[in-house]
C-alpha cells in the first residue's frame, strides 16, 4: 500500500483555475486531511478529505467545508 501522507500542492486549469493545497493523514489504509481550493474568480474553499489508501491509487470524498463568497 503507497504511503500519500503530507501536503500536496497542484493547480487546476479548465473553465476555472486555481491552485489548491491537500493535506492528508494516513492511517493504514485510511485517509483524512482537509483540501484548500483558492479559485482565480471566486476565492477560496475549504473541504474536508474521507477517503483510502490503495497500491499507486487514493479514492476520497471531498465534504464541503467553508465556500466562496
């Protein structure tokens, strides 16, 4: 089982961009951390991170927290 335990950082580009952070903790095979989303237009939003841990592979759910204005 891969280890994705620590602060991820990326960007997203399409119709919207942003950069977002991730953080995540690992317990075997079971994740939990809390995603940043700073979109260009309409600022940040925060969610909550569920998910697990496979070989190569993480699935997880994204629980909305705090939302753009």
């Amino acid at each position: 089982m891969s280890d994705f335990s620590g602060r991820w950082i990326g960007s997203i580009r399409g119709t919207n961009t942003a950069t977002f952070t991730l953080v995540l903790e690992q317990t075997e095979q079971n994740l939990r951390g809390e995603l940043a989303l700073n979109d260009a237009a309409l600022g940040l939003a925060t969610f909550q991170v569920e998910g697990t841990a496979g070989d190569a592979v993480a699935t997880f759910r994204l629980i909305p927290g705090a939302a753009a204005p």
